[in-house]
C-alpha cells in the first residue's frame, strides 16, 4: 500500500480524534489508530472501547487498499515535529513494516493486523433517528455538561439526558447539588425516547462541533449512539438505567423574584467566595430592597468578605446560603446580560434563568441551599 498526505493535516486529524484513547486500554491493539485506505479515502479510528471515533480524510497517489493499525503516540509524536509537507506512506502488506517518507528523511515503524481492531457493534433494527443541526446539539451539550456528576453509586448521573418528545428535545445534566433543563423547541422527534450520554463522548462533541456545519444525524439504541457527522463519526456506549423524574424537584411556586446583572454578580461571587471556608465553600446572600449583600467567612483563619450588588426586588427580606463554586458555575454557564433569582425560602432550592431567553431556547438552572448558622 502506498499513499500521500499532508503533514499537518494528517496531524489535526490524529490529534482530534486521538483524545478518545485511554491512556490504558485493556486490549493492547487499542493504543493504535487503525488506519483504512480505499481508493483515494483514508479512513481513521480511535477506539477505548467506550466511545469509537472514526473520521475520513482525501489522499493521492494511492497503490493498493487495506487495513493497518499504527501506536498511536510513535505516530503523533512524529508528524508533530515536521513542518508543512507532503509525507508518503509506504506499508509493506506481507511483514506490515511501515516507511514514512518526508522532505530531509524517514520514519521506520512496524505496523499491527488492522483485522485485530474489534468492530463498531451495530444499532438494533428498532433504533431511533433524529436529526439536529451541529449549532443546536453543540449549545445542548455546553449548556449542561458542566452539571454533570462523578457518581459511582448512581452512573446516570454522570451524563446529559437526551430527553426527546414530538414538541421539543430537553438536555438535562444534575449532579444532585445542582440541575441544568435546556429545551431547544426546535427539534421534534417523532416520539417519546431518551438516552443518557456519558460525559467523555459529550466532551468531545462539545470540542468538535463548532468547526461543524450543517445537520448531525443522531442515531441510537438501548445501548449505543451514533453521531454522524460531515466526515466524522461518534459511537458511545450509553449509560443504562432511568434517569429521575428532573421535573418533580424543580418547584413551581417561587414569591420572590430578584433581578441582577450576571456579570456584576458573577464577579462579586469570585471574590468574595475567595474567603469562604474551602471545606464548604459557603456564601451568604442576603437580598433586601434594590442590594444583594454577598458575604463569606472563614472563622478558623478570622478572614471574612463583603460585597453588594445592586439589583431589582420588592419582596421581604432573605437570607439564604449557596455553595459559593456551584453557583459561579451556574452564572458563568448563562448566556445573559440579566439573571433571575426565583426563592421561595431559605429551605427550598433556587432557580437562577437568564432574563431573556435566547429565540425557540428555555433555559432553567437549579441549585440547592445551604444551611445558615444564624
């Protein structure tokens, strides 16, 4: 077999998609990119067996087809050290030995039977498809994926919710502190479904999809997702299990509505959390006429801060406790000027919305309070 490329173009690629190897894989043949040619098609995975990545890209002067799977760190490692060129791939098909030819030399390596590579397993006969542009999925995912939770107890806590209806598709994330609903009203399924997608696939959707056009065609069982791309495509493994009913914990009667701006607030948040005590991180907001006073201190260490922000409000006076880390996560993930403070009491959790929502978007976060000693 025999192929030319571009240097840095092939590079990109391998780069891209070789975030999905795990730096210990269970079966050895898994540390390669498995490389496939076909005509003037070079197609590339990268696999740990959890999530599949497989992208294709143009090539010439093409002899032979084939398959043959390279160590994934010799080839990087040294495509990163040339500048823009042509290389020539030259793989021996009886011994697999592999010449990368470049301006000034050669690279030597022993390439492995692509035939070892374990297949992508196929989506039963039954799977759903829906359709959503890259723009679409890429602000689902960014949205929520922040809220997910490192749970070993309970996994489906440890991916976005894909929650499908025939009026809109709902990306959901909690890690049981705090809670992301995300509504696109745009995408409609043809039925009722959902899946959970595990955080490292929705990582790397999240990383390569601004570089997307158009629509992604999702695909998916019981068991696996596909995401199909312009040249590349996604197969995960999906966290099994049912996700809990998010609806049931987000309260409906919420009195007091207080109206700041996000970045003022947002900033008063970072500095003042600084003195909170790192094993609680808890900060005080207490909210009375047009000022949110944010406060935090540090009793072991005597330090303490305070800072006030204006806002808009005309109920009673409140003071109410938050994990200072999970609400600067919260600001920093609304795509607003203004946010919204809905409180029912100090007891109940606090949704924090953006004042106006983004066009056919609904946007809700969730965070529990903590308890004041006072």
């Amino acid at each position: 077999m025999k192929f030319v490329v571009s240097s840095t173009y092939l590079s990109s690629n391998l780069h891209t998609i070789g975030r999905v190897i795990a730096s210990k894989n269970d079966i050895p043949i898994r540390d390669c990119f498995l490389f496939q040619l076909e005509e003037n098609k070079l197609t590339i995975t990268a696999s740990d067996g959890e999530v599949r990545v497989t992208t294709s890209i143009q090539v010439q002067d093409v002899e032979g087809e084939g398959l043959f799977a390279v160590p994934s760190k010799n080839i990087l490692d040294a495509l990163k050290e040339l500048p823009e060129q042509p290389v020539t791939f030259k793989i021996n098909d009886q011994n697999l030995e592999l010449v990368i030819l470049y301006q000034n030399g050669k690279y030597n390596f022993t390439a492995k039977n692509g035939a070892e590579y374990p297949h992508a397993k196929p989506l039963a006969e039954n799977a759903t498809t829906i359709n959503i542009s890259a723009e679409n999925l890429a602000t689902g995912i960014s949205r929520t994926l922040f809220a997910t939770a490192e749970d070993e107890l309970r996994p489906v806590m440890n991916g976005i919710l894909f929650d499908i209806t025939e009026d809109n598709i709902t990306f959901v994330a909690s890690d049981g502190h705090k809670l992301v609903r995300f509504k696109n009203l745009v995408v409609k399924g043809n039925e009722k479904n959902a899946f959970i997608l595990p955080k490292k696939p929705a990582n790397f959707l999240k990383t390569i999809l601004p570089k997307e056009n158009g629509d992604i065609t999702v695909s998916f069982d019981d068991n696996n997702s596909y995401f199909k791309l312009e040249q590349t495509t996604i197969i995960s493994r999906l966290i099994e299990g049912r996700y809990p009913n998010y609806n049931s914990v987000i309260p409906t009667n919420n009195p007091l509505k207080v109206t700041a701006d996000r970045l003022l607030l947002l900033n008063a948040m970072k500095r003042v959390s600084v003195f909170a005590n790192p094993a609680s991180s808890l900060v005080k907001l207490l909210i009375e006429g047009s000022r949110i006073q944010i406060s935090a201190q540090d009793v072991d260490y005597s330090t303490s801060a305070e800072e006030e922000v204006a806002c808009v409000y005309d109920g009673e006076r409140i003071a109410i406790g938050f994990k200072g880390s999970y609400l600067i996560d919260i600001l920093s993930n609304i795509p607003a000027s203004e946010v919204v403070l809905e409180l029912a009491d100090p007891a109940r959790p606090g949704l924090i919305l953006p004042d106006e929502n983004e066009a056919d978007e609904e946007l809700l976060m969730l965070l529990m309070p903590m308890m004041l000693n006072e």
